[in-house]
C-alpha cells in the first residue's frame, strides 16, 4: 500500500492515454524538445550554433535526471532553472547555448499550451466514439415507442431512439467546440519577460525581421501554424479558461445523459452494465444502483466547478505577469482533463452495454395511454361519428378526472378507456378503441427524426473521423 495520498482521477478514474499527457515525462521532454526547436532555429537565423551541440542536446531529450533536477530546485527554488542546469550537465557542451534568450514562460507555456493540445485531441477522439456508440443506439430503438416526460410528469410519447437524439446533439454541439478550439491553438512563441522579444532582438543585433522569422520557425518545428500575436511574459489566460470552459459543457452533457439513465434505471427500463460478480449495495443485495451514471453525475459537478478556477485567474492577471497563476493551472486544467476523460469512458461504457426492457416501456405507455389517447378519440369521435366537440370534451375532461382520483387514492386500475366506451355520448366500439390504441399514432416523427438526423448530421462527422473510431474503454471501479 502507498502511504501518501494520490489523485483518484489518476488511481481510479482516467485513461493511462491521459494521465500519460499530463505526465512528467511528457512535460519535461517538450521542454527539451522546446530547447532544441529554439536552438536549431537560432542556428538557422545566423547564431553560433554547432551541429554537435544540437546532436548532443539530441541525444538526452528522453533521458531527464530527475533526482539532478530535484536537488538544483531545492537549491534554487526555480523549477525551470533546475532542468536547465540538470540538461546542461548531461550536454557540456551545449550548455552555454541552452535557453539562450528566453524566459521560463517559453518552455513553460510552450508545453502547456502543447499538453492542452495534445489532450483536446484524446478528448476529441473519446467525444466521436461516444457519439458513435450512442448513434448505434439510437438507430437500433428508433422505433422503439416510450413514454416521454415534461416535468417528469408524463406526457406525449415519443421513441427510445427519438431521446438518444438530445443526448447525441448536445455531443456534436460539445465536438464543435473542441474542433473549434484545436483549428485556433497558438503557441506563445519566444517573446521574452515582458512579451516585446527585447532580449531575442538583442540577440540577433537588432534585426527585428529575424526576430518574427525565430517564433515562425519553433512555432512550425512544434507542430502549430500560428503563435499569439502579442503577449506580456504569458499566453492570455483566457485561453484556459475558453478549453476547461468546452470541457464544462462537455460535463454538462453527460451529467444530463446521466441524469436520464438514472431516472429510467427507477423506472426499470434500463439497465447500465452490471458485472456478474457486481455488488450494488452492502446491505441490500438485490438492488442494481446506476453506479456508473451516479459517478459521471459526480465528475461533471467537479468539472463544471473546476471551470471557474481559469475564469479568476484570467480577470486576476497583472499587467504583463502575475505568479499566482501558477499553482492553480498546476491543479484545474491538468484535472479537468483527467474528469471529462473519465466521464467520456463512463458514457461509452454505459451507452454501449446498457440493457433496455421493453415489457416495462409496454406497461408505462399503458399506464397512460388512455389520457395520452383523449385527443385522438376526441377527433375521431367529432369528424367520423358527428359528435359535438364541447359535449364530448367535457365528457372526457369528467371521465378524466375521476378515473385519476380512482387511480391515485385507490390505486385502481386506468379505466378511463372503458368510460368512455360505455358512454353512449361517443358511441365508439371496442374494436374501434383498439384500432385508435396503437402507439404508433402517438409518437408523430419521433422515427423519421431519429433517421434523419443519424443520416444527415452523425453520419457525416463519423465517416469524417473514421480513423479517430474504435475505442477500449476500461473501467477501474
């Protein structure tokens, strides 16, 4: 057993995929690799740089000694000066050319910025395999009729499939926004402590072409097209907020996914994954808890609360720097990204291994059928029988009234259809009753909408994306 506290979202919740972006590995070779891009670029421009530095700084961007670091920052309370010194002991001789010019925020908001990209784009490919699976779903219960619910009190009916539609469109709308974000991603680029590049100026003799042509060059070796065209020592903050602000909505999306499942698993139309050797309680072993939706509702909130953290810490910036940004983006952003992965396994684990029971959809419909039914027997009985609308309408608002307080003091069964045919007023056969009773007149477009929809907005983004399909999602717990 570790006797240290470690972050659940690391032990019990978030993909190895990840927690390895976030890792220490990860952020300190893009460091190296940010030293190496600045140095070839300065060699480029006319710096004297040799090739057997470059080889040798090269050779060592994977093999980080940690323990020297750890011992200069003790000394020096500066993380970033730590992995310069402990770099430039394993490259003597480049170690007069390393960080030539820059500041800490290069190698530190270069690889944030970076790590969110890199993140974004497992957020991405986790986002398009759970609109994926929930679009099987909806496909194979598009004509699936079920008691839909306004208020959760119920109402006109629609289509399993037809609802599996509202939780697949706020996915897209969420996909949209990563998209949004990964086409706009800048690199800081290498502007120096105030953001004005006086030192790289410095640098190249007051050439400030060469200066513009130094960040085109890293920003292109790093992967990225375009790097913020102004800063003070940071990247604006704003754009933490604007990536944890789409990871929000994210959240806000399968909380409400959740929510659903919850409320059907009460109601006994579903069923989330359940292993064979599951305990849902421990003190009440038949009981089947959405366990895995109760934690995607619990995640979410983290979220949707961890996104406030950036808001502050944009409007609490000073002019060109302020340090108390730091601990914090430390934390927030790194963590956000480790919740909605673990939400977005959850989803997919549930969408694609959830148990539906039509027999229960059957008995709920037919619970309220028969007030679901009044308007369609009220035309009927008005166009194909000649009966007059107001006499009729308050015969079934009548009928309606009592076979509800028989339903809800005594718990007798719906008979509201057997009212009605009893009372002469609508002169209405069984066999007509039955024939007015298919659920299939009550769910209007809920199908063809599903189909639609799958066809004309998923089906497009999916084969668009085809190579990003194709997850395995593990959960720990």
């Amino acid at each position: 057993m570790n006797d240290v506290y470690e972050s659940p979202l690391g032990k019990r919740y978030a993909s190895r995929a990840m927690q390895e972006v976030f890792s220490a590995d990860t952020k300190f070779t893009t460091w190296r690799k940010l030293w190496i891009a600045l140095a070839e670029a300065e060699k480029e421009l006319g710096i004297h740089i040799t090739e057997e530095q470059l080889d040798e700084m090269r050779s060592n961007v994977s093999n980080i000694n940690y323990d020297v670091a750890a011992a200069h920052e003790k000394r020096v309370r500066h993380d970033v000066m730590a992995h310069v010194l402990a770099y430039g002991e394993q490259c003597p001789k480049a170690r007069s050319i390393l960080h030539l010019g820059a500041t800490s925020s290069y190698v530190g908001d270069n690889t944030d910025i970076i790590q969110t990209k890199q993140a974004l784009e497992q957020i991405q490919k986790m986002l398009l395999n759970a609109i994926d699976v929930a679009s099987k779903f909806a496909k194979k219960y598009m004509a699936q009729p079920t008691l839909a619910y306004t208020h959760f009190q119920a109402a006109q009916p629609t289509t399993v499939g037809k609802r599996a539609t509202l939780w697949i469109q706020d996915l897209l709308m969420d996909l949209e926004q990563v998209e949004y974000q990964l086409n706009h991603m800048k690199l800081l680029g290498c502007k120096g402590t105030t953001g004005t590049g006086a030192s790289f100026l410095e640098l190249f003799g007051g050439d400030h072409e060469k200066v513009k042509q130094l960040e085109g060059k890293i920003a292109a070796k790093m992967g990225f097209s375009d790097v913020f065209p102004v800063s003070g020592q940071t990247y604006s903050r704003k754009l933490d907020f604007q990536v944890l602000a789409v990871l929000s909505g994210i959240a806000q999306s399968a909380h409400k996914f959740s929510n659903d499942i919850r409320l059907l698993s009460h109601l006994k139309e579903f069923d989330e994954p359940f292993e064979s050797g599951q305990i849902g309680s421990s003190a009440m072993a038949y009981k089947r808890n959405p366990m895995r939706s109760e934690r995607i509702a619990s995640l979410a909130r983290y979220v949707m609360i961890d996104a406030m953290n950036p808001a502050f810490t944009a409007a609490n910036q000073w002019f060109e720097r302020t340090l108390d940004d730091s601990a914090n983006r430390r934390i927030s952003t790194p963590e956000a990204f480790l919740a909605v992965d673990a939400i977005l396994s959850l989803y997919i684990n549930i969408i694609s291994g959830v148990t539906v029971y039509p027999k229960m959809i059957e008995r709920h419909l037919n619970d309220e059928l028969p007030f679901i039914a009044t308007e369609t027997i009220l035309m009927y009985c008005v166009n194909e029988k000649g009966g007059d609308r107001q006499t009729l309408h308050e015969a079934i608002r009548m009928h309606s009234v009592e076979a509800a307080k028989e339903v809800k003091l005594n718990g007798a069964k719906n008979d509201l259809l057997d009212r009605i045919i009893s009372d002469e007023r609508f002169g209405l056969t069984q066999e007509e009753m039955n024939k007015l009773l298919s659920f299939d007149k009550f769910t209007g477009r809920a199908k063809e909408q599903t189909e639609e929809f799958l066809d004309t907005y998923v089906q497009p983004v999916l084969d668009a994306n085809a190579l990003l399909l194709g997850v395995d999602v593990v959960i720990n717990v």
